[in-house]
C-alpha cells in the first residue's frame, strides 16, 4: 500500500511540475504579444493577478520556474529509498 501511495503522489507531483513549467514558458512567450500595458495570470481555476505589467511578467515567469523546480524535487524525494513517505 505505502508503494501505490508513494507513486500516486509522485505522478500528482509531476503533473503539477509540467502545469508550473508551461505557464513560466506560456508567460515569457506573451511578452511580446500583449494587446495592453498589462495581462492578467492565472493558475488552473485560480487568478494570481489581474493587472501584471509588462515589465513584471518576467518575474512571475520565474516564479513558476522556481515552482516547477521544487515540486520535481520533492517528488524525487518522495520516490526515493530514504523518501518522505517511507519514515515511520
């Protein structure tokens, strides 16, 4: 049971890496196609911000990167021998 666990929490967590990766990637293609002076971001169902100029859409890009990489990070930790899940 703690093995089934341990993967159905590992592929949640990449999934949700792969959605942080392509919105960090979907934000800094939209750089250069904003019909305004800002664009709105949002997560799934959840909006983040509503006015993000665009001088500030970077920055929210590399958040999302930094997002990605500590979700694969803790999934290689939860799969791993001495992994999160596997402590008594």
């Amino acid at each position: 049971m703690k093995t089934i666990y341990r993967w159905s929490v590992f592929v949640f967590l990449i999934i949700v890496t792969i959605l942080f990766f392509s919105k960090g990637m979907d934000l800094r293609s939209s750089i250069t196609h904003i019909d305004g002076d800002a664009i709105g971001v949002h997560f799934l169902i959840f909006e983040i911000n509503d006015w993000v100029p665009k001088k500030s859409i970077p920055t929210y890009a590399n958040g999302f990167f930094i997002a990605s990489i500590i979700t694969a990070l803790v999934a290689i930790f939860v799969v791993g021998k001495k992994g999160i899940v596997n402590h008594p």
